[in-house]
C-alpha cells in the first residue's frame, strides 16, 4: 500500500528565512512523489515530482524538494521564504498500479513579513 | 497548457435537488478523470475514477447511486450530486491525466474546485 505522511499541520516562518515542509513516505515499489499547493478556495497546482535521479528535485517558485531513501523522506524546501507561499502544502503519492494518487493531510505554511 | 477546468466554480441548491459539476480538460485529452473531495481544513479523499467510453470506479464507501458520472468524452467528466443534503456540501475537484504523458512520471492536473453548499 502506498501512502505519505506530513507530520506537521501548520509551519511558521519569518520571510525570508528558510522554510521546510516534511514529508514521509511508505511505498511498496518505486516511489513516485509529488507536491502540491493549494491556495483558499482553489484547486492544486504542481510544484514538483520525484520519479528517479537526482535526489534533489527543483520545482516551480522556487522550491525543492529532497528525495531520502535511507529516511524514507521527501521534504520540500525553499531558501528564501515570502508571504506569497503561505498556503497549504500536500505530499502525495502516486500508485502506478492504480494509477492513484495518495495524499498527505496537508501542511498549512504560514509566511510572515 | 494542460489547463483543467471546472464549472460552476460555487453552486448552492435545496435539500434534495440535483447538482451537476463539470469537469474539462482546455488543451489536451484525458482518457482518465478523479474526482475528490475536500472537507474543511483536510486532505482530498478520492471519490472515484472517471474513465472515457466505460463506467467509473467508485472508491470504497462512496455512493455511486448517489454520486454520478459521466465521462462522455476525451475533455469532459461530470459528476451529477443526486438528491443533494446538507451532509453533502463540500469542495469538490477534479483531476485530469493527460493521455499523452502517461507513465512512470505523469503528473495529474487539477481543476479549480466547485464549493457544493446544500441548505
């Protein structure tokens, strides 16, 4: 079975400070993961994938993401903060099998100026 | 491109009336739709699986009498809410995979959202 976990509901940070958003991961396979974001009242949008190579994954905005086997992690990163990113963040999981994805509960980033 | 689109992006109905919430792909074709549903302050939970020509997957637990779709063509799903009550509004999005960039890293695109409110 696949699934992803974010094990903080909320994360603070001061703009332009960095900020980390953590994911982890069970997968019985290859893992194919992902992050979205979602901002009030939309739909999500694609920040970046992790299918195999680098483990650092560069994404849109900005952010990226580094995929860790031996923690069985995929935490999603960015240098510089600002008050634009604050939104929800999801980790998810696809299942090629099923072709299904399989979503975190969601992390809610809070930017302040 | 793949831009997904949703329509009507906020509906409110009665108790007991029909919904319908369409889902369409803008610049590509989609051989496979999703609809999810969002609660408040909580994850999507994967409704069903919309595949063109043939019937949709229900995921466990989900009413398919109650939640019906339709997957007429290659940029169209619609999801028919029937006999809407209040325990049914919610946020409800749709997901499109692009039919030419299916494989190992194929990404699903979104839709906007339709918030669902039932008096």
């Amino acid at each position: 079975a696949q699934s992803v976990a974010q094990p903080e509901d909320q994360v603070n940070v001061a703009e332009g400070n960095p900020l980390t958003v953590k994911c982890t991961y069970s997968v019985s396979g290859n893992p194919y993961l992902f992050w979205y974001v979602q901002y009030p009242n939309r739909g999500l949008q694609f920040l970046l994938k992790y299918i195999t190579g680098d483990n650092l994954v560069k994404g849109s905005y900005g952010f990226e993401a580094e995929f860790n086997k031996s923690q069985t992690s995929f935490h999603l990163k960015k240098p510089s903060a600002l008050v634009s990113d604050s939104a929800l963040y999801f980790c998810a999981v696809r299942d090629p099998y099923f072709n299904k994805f399989y979503f975190g509960s969601g992390t809610k980033l809070n930017v302040k100026p | 491109g793949a831009v997904v689109s949703q329509h009507p992006s906020r509906v409110i109905c009665k108790s007991g009336t029909s919904v319908k919430i369409e889902c369409r792909s803008l610049d590509f074709q989609a051989t496979t739709m999703f609809w999810y549903r969002q609660f408040p302050k909580q994850s999507l939970m994967l409704m069903a699986t919309s595949n063109e020509g043939s019937k949709a997957t229900y995921e466990q637990g989900v009413e398919k009498d109650k939640f019906l779709i339709n997957h007429a063509s290659l940029t169209l799903s619609t999801l028919t809410v029937t006999s809407a009550h209040p325990e049914d509004s919610s946020f409800y999005i749709c997901s499109a995979r692009d039919r030419r960039r299916t494989g190992e890293g194929e990404t699903q695109y979104f839709g906007p959202g339709t918030r669902l409110l039932v008096l």
